[in-house]
C-alpha cells in the first residue's frame, strides 16, 4: 500500500507511528517505516516524506525518533503539540538521534495546543502544521457537527497563527472516506480560512484536495485581467479602481497576486 501512494499524486505522505499501530506492534512499525519511507524518499524525490511519532509524553515517543525515521524523510509529525516545551523535547531528541536538519510538523490537536499555538508555531524548528478536529474536540468534550461549526474558532485560530508565523498549515482531516461533496465542502472552507493544504486519510482524498486548494483557471485569468488593470490605474496615480462591479485596492490586488503566485507553483 505504502509503494502505491505516490500514484495519488500527493505533495507528502506521512507513514504513522501513532494512532495507527497498536501497542504491540510499535517496533515493527518502526522497521516498516524506515524501510518504507527510504524507498519512497529515494525513488520519488519530489515527494515529502515525514513519520508522525506518538505524542512526547508516551513511552514510544524516544524510541521513534531514535529509530523510526528513514534516510530521506525531511521532517517528524508530532502529534499533541501543546507547548513550546513539546517543540523543544522533539528537536533535541532530533539532536542527539544526529538528525539536526529535520524539522518538525506540529499537531495543534488539544485545547491546549490551541490556547498555545503562538508559542508552538514561532519555534524556529517547526516549519509546518495541521489542525486535528477530532482529538480536539474530544480534549474538549464538544460533539462534532457535520458543518464543523464547533471546531470554527480553533480552527481559524490556528490558520492565522501559522499565517502570522509563516508556517505552513494543513486543514483537518474529513473522515467520510469517499463522500466527495463533504470533502470537497470542506475543503473550500479550509481554504478560506487560511489553510494551503489539507490532510488526507485515503488516496482518492488526495485529487479532491489538490483540485480545492490550487486556484482554478477562471479565478487565475480573473486575477491576471484585475492585476493590469490595477496596475495600469496605478501608474496613472490611482489608488482605488472599479473592477467588473467591484472596488478594488491594494488588498484586493494582493490577494490577486497570491492567486497568481499560487497558479505558478503548480
């Protein structure tokens, strides 16, 4: 299974240490994964490799980073990230496994960890990091919606620390495996929110994700068509224009601008 997914054409793959290995089966796990994610880093290069540890507090969490992370992969997923102490025990476990150029994908999965985020996403280590709706909402004792209007604020609330810190961040996981109309709901929330990206939980996740977060060809032509005009108003010493019903200044031609960046990434 692990071999076929880059078929699925993600921008990563992260091979699990945590909620999906039982207690008994931790150590073999670590082996798989660091053959695993050797193979994939070495035969697809362009693809992000990362193994997500159990949580800093468990008994398997030195053990992991010790000897569950694979030649290639770039960084760890730490699950339950709640404090800037968490980012600090996890890069100086990355440290003494001699693994200094590895960065960390913070969980903000806990009431905590939301309450914390600031502090968790200016850690120079972590480069990136994704919200886990379902953990948090059972830390909290809330009941999950089909809209996700329960997880809104914490939601938002870690898009635009991460924003603020220039980490990347990923959007919650949606767990209906194969609805997509939910998925791609969702998704398009997520992005308005902030999120560049989305995890995923099952391959035919991933077109559904890459389709929803990168801008179409109707919102690129769009932006291009309000750049000039904007720019061209500019030079005459205009601040503000009317583009197509609506005005427009700097902020709105930013955003246009990050349309088209985000086009020539792909």
């Amino acid at each position: 299974m692990l071999a076929k997914l880059p078929r699925a054409n993600p921008d990563g793959v992260v091979l699990d240490l945590e909620d999906a290995v039982a207690p008994n089966a931790k150590a073999d796990a670590r082996e798989h994964s660091r053959e695993a994610g050797a193979m994939l880093a070495r035969e697809h290069p362009n693809l992000a490799v990362y193994i997500r540890v159990n949580a800093r507090l468990t008994e398997w969490f030195d053990d992991d980073v010790a000897r569950g992370v694979p030649a290639g992969a770039i960084g760890i997923v730490v699950p339950k990230v709640e404090s800037a102490a968490d980012v600090h025990a996890a890069a100086h476990a990355l440290d003494r496994a001699g693994l200094h150029e590895l960065s960390i994908l913070a969980g903000i999965e806990t009431v905590a960890g939301v309450i914390n985020v600031a502090e968790i996403l200016h850690e120079p280590r972590v480069g990136a990091c994704y919200f886990g709706a379902e953990d948090y909402t059972a830390d909290l004792g809330g009941v999950r919606r089909a809209d996700s209007l329960e997880v809104l604020w914490p939601r938002s609330r870690v898009a635009a620390h991460a924003a603020h810190a220039g980490v990347l961040s990923l959007d919650q996981v949606v767990t209906e495996l194969r609805d997509e109309e939910v998925f791609r709901l969702d998704a398009q929330l997520g992005r308005s929110l902030g999120f560049r990206g989305k995890l995923c939980i099952h391959p035919t996740q991933v077109g559904w994700a890459n389709e929803s977060f990168s801008p179409s060809p109707t919102e690129v032509e769009r932006a291009r068509r309000l750049i000039d005009a904007f720019d061209h108003a500019a030079a005459a010493g205009h601040g503000t224009i009317a583009f197509e019903g609506q005005m427009v200044d700097e902020p709105l031609a930013r955003r246009a601008r990050a349309v088209i960046a985000g086009a020539a990434e792909e």
